[in-house]
C-alpha cells in the first residue's frame, strides 16, 4: 500500500435522527422504533458525483464507504436481506452510484463492513464488543451468520467494479481465515485490515495518532472532522483545523494512509462545516505536491536547537523536515546535519528560505559562543497558524 490520503463515509438512515451513528445504542432505543426510520429515508439531493469531485479537491485518492454499519442496514442492492437500501422510499442502489462516480473521476473506492450486526437474528458475539444491542442473542450461531457475511461480501467484491480495500470494524475475537481467503479470490489484490478474522494487512489507529517516527507495519489511520460521531450530528462539535492538519501530518509522514470522515445528511449532502474543513485541509494538503505521499525515512539523526517536534523524510533526493506542531520561532538551527544545505524551500509558499554558517549567541559553553551552526532562518512562523511546516532541503 502506498501511503494515501483518503475520505471515510459513514451514512446511514441514522442521519436522519441527526445524532451519531450507533443512536440505537447509544440512546438504548427499541429496535422496532429505531429501524421504522428505514420507510423515511429518502436522500433525494444525493449526488455522489460532489463527494468524489470534494475529495478530489482535497487531494484524497480514495473514499471508503460504509456498506453496513453496526445497525446491520445495507446500503447496496443485497439480496440477503430486506434492511436495505432498496426497500426505502428512495430505492436506489446508492453504492453502485459511487462506485460509478468513483470510477469516472479516478478515485478508488473502498468498503467498511461492520462485524456486529444488530438486526441480523444469527449476529450476537458474546467473544466481541459492540453486541448488547443485538435484536435476538438467544439465536446467536456464528456459522449461519459467517455464511451470510460471506454472501455479502460475494456480492459486495463481485457487483461494484475494482475495490481498493475492505474494512472490517469490530474484531470477532476468533479466527476464520476463509473470510479474507474468500476477499482475495474475488478481488485478487485488494488490502485488508486487521480488525477481521484474522490479522490483515494493515493496522487501523483510530482518533489518535501514534508516537514514533515510522509505522512499523503498514498502517491506516482514521479520524473524524467531528468529535460526537462518524455519522451526522446536527449539533456537532468540529475538530480544529489545526489538529487535523497536523495529525495528518505526522501520519503520512510515518508513511500512514490517512482517512479523514464526513458523516453526510439525511438528504445525502455533506454538511457546509464539514465541506469547508475538506476544502481548507486540501489547499494544505495540494500545496505540499506529494512530499506526504510516497516518501522514504531519512536515516541521518539530524540534531536542531530546537524542541519542535518533527520528522525528516526523503524523496526524489530530497529531505523534507515535517514540523506537524508548527515552529515556535522563525529560525531552524542544526546542531547535527549531513552539510551545507544548498537549497531550501518552504513548501507551504514555494519561497526560497534563507541559510546562515555562524555562532549564535544563545547556544553558548563556558559563557561562550558554540558553532558555526547551519541555521534556516526568516521563516514566516505567523502566517500559516493553523498548518504544520514543512521545509524542503537539497543538500
């Protein structure tokens, strides 16, 4: 997997209590009430065609979709069930309109299938989390209902084009490999995470981002734009751009993927909040021309004067010095670096940035001057208080 940046979708007849995606849990509703919501659902201003066009003016490479969240509704054409899609007002096979959308606009497309199920019969996992709402766990059998999770996925891996990657929420807690075995042989190819039935291909951080300067494996990390919920929340409290800016940062920057989530409308539009956010973290993002995507660690152990956490990377012969957390003054002092850096740009602007060889007065031993140092200097730390810098150096 090439480190990407990506969109979550979470959308489900859930948006239309305007409160988060597990509701039913959440808020201990009755599972007859909560799934009359179904015969309401009808998002008639969807027009997958604008989330893959924001994602693609966001710089994102692909959208992972949630096919079937915890409450077990399917948002495709299945023919395993009749808590679908089809079976609302809107009757429309909305994943096969992304999928389509997808393909026109060059995007790749993703799937997340939720392990527990509440409205399946066979569902309930007394090994796993995520279960106390299940409808009928005195009918709990894991192999009926590991052979309808087969069923669907057939038909998820078989009916809607190329799929980049299958996303599985909520371990079972027990080992089955012919589930992964079954995605592989339809869609030879295709990554999978670690929260299935056995342990994947890639590790899912979710709403943290991990210390360290390098995954150790290959890794996918999710955040949402809102803190409440993944789904629709008419109140919700939005993360800062500041935060997510430099989360992803330092994600992609330890070569993680990056899937950042908008919960769309009852209606199918995403909301404004959340469009600006996409928009303002993707004129970031487009601005940094790929030094997020694709890189190599840069092994030397360069030293700074400063605390400012950051991290170098290489590319195209290239070092690229992350700083997630911004700078705290406008100078960039070496105390340790391969040489005389030759050319330096900030790519947050493209301006060329000035370099200095000299003592500096603060950096002293026994009362006196130390170095000459290599300093990068008039950096424009004020401008951009919301972006993490990123500095480019040819040495």
């Amino acid at each position: 997997m090439e480190n990407k940046f990506g969109m979550f979708v979470h959308w489900g007849f859930y948006s239309l209590l305007g409160i988060q995606e597990q509701v039913l849990a959440r808020w201990d509703m009755d599972n007859q009430e909560y799934e009359s919501y179904m015969h309401k659902f009808n998002p008639t201003e969807y027009d997958p065609e604008e989330w893959v066009l924001l994602a693609k003016k966001a710089g994102m490479k692909y959208i992972c979709f949630t096919a079937k969240h915890h409450d077990g509704f399917c948002m495709w054409d299945t023919k395993y069930t009749d808590y679908n899609i089809m079976n609302t007002p809107y009757k429309k096979d909305v994943l096969k309109m992304l999928a389509d959308a997808c393909e026109k606009h060059g995007i790749l497309l993703s799937l997340y299938y939720s392990n527990p199920d509440w409205h399946h019969e066979n569902a309930y996992n007394p090994l796993s989390t995520h279960q106390w709402k299940c409808a009928h766990p005195e009918k709990a059998d894991s192999v009926k209902y590991r052979e309808f999770v087969k069923n669907q996925i057939t038909e998820l891996l078989t009916n809607y084009g190329k799929i980049y990657t299958l996303y599985w929420d909520i371990p079972p807690r027990y080992e089955d490999k012919s589930l992964n075995e079954l995605a592989r042989k339809l869609m030879p190819g295709i990554l999978i995470n670690n929260r299935g039935y056995d342990p994947g291909d890639f590790a899912t951080p979710e709403r943290e981002v991990p210390d360290g300067k390098r995954f150790p494996m290959m890794t996918e990390a999710c955040q949402s734009v809102g803190e409440q919920s993944w789904g629709y929340r008419a109140n919700e409290d939005y993360y800062s751009l500041r935060f997510l800016m430099s989360s992803i940062d330092k994600i992609m920057a330890m070569d993680g993927s990056y899937l950042l989530n908008v919960g769309p409308m009852a209606n199918g539009k995403i909301p404004e909040e959340a469009i600006a956010m996409l928009e303002k973290i993707g004129d970031w993002y487009q601005r940094m021309e790929g030094t997020l995507e694709d890189t190599q660690a840069d092994p030397f152990p360069y030293r700074l004067a400063q605390a400012d956490p950051f991290i170098a990377v290489k590319k195209n012969g290239k070092t690229y010095l992350h700083f997630y957390q911004g700078l705290s003054s406008s100078a960039v002092t070496f105390f340790g670096c391969p040489g005389a850096p030759r050319k330096v740009r900030l790519m947050n602007d493209k301006r060329s940035l000035p370099v200095r060889y000299e003592k500096l007065p603060t950096y002293v031993e026994m009362g006196r001057a130390r170095g000459p140092f290599h300093s990068i200097y008039s950096l424009p730390v004020d401008e951009y208080p919301l972006e993490p810098l990123v500095i480019e150096i040819t040495w």
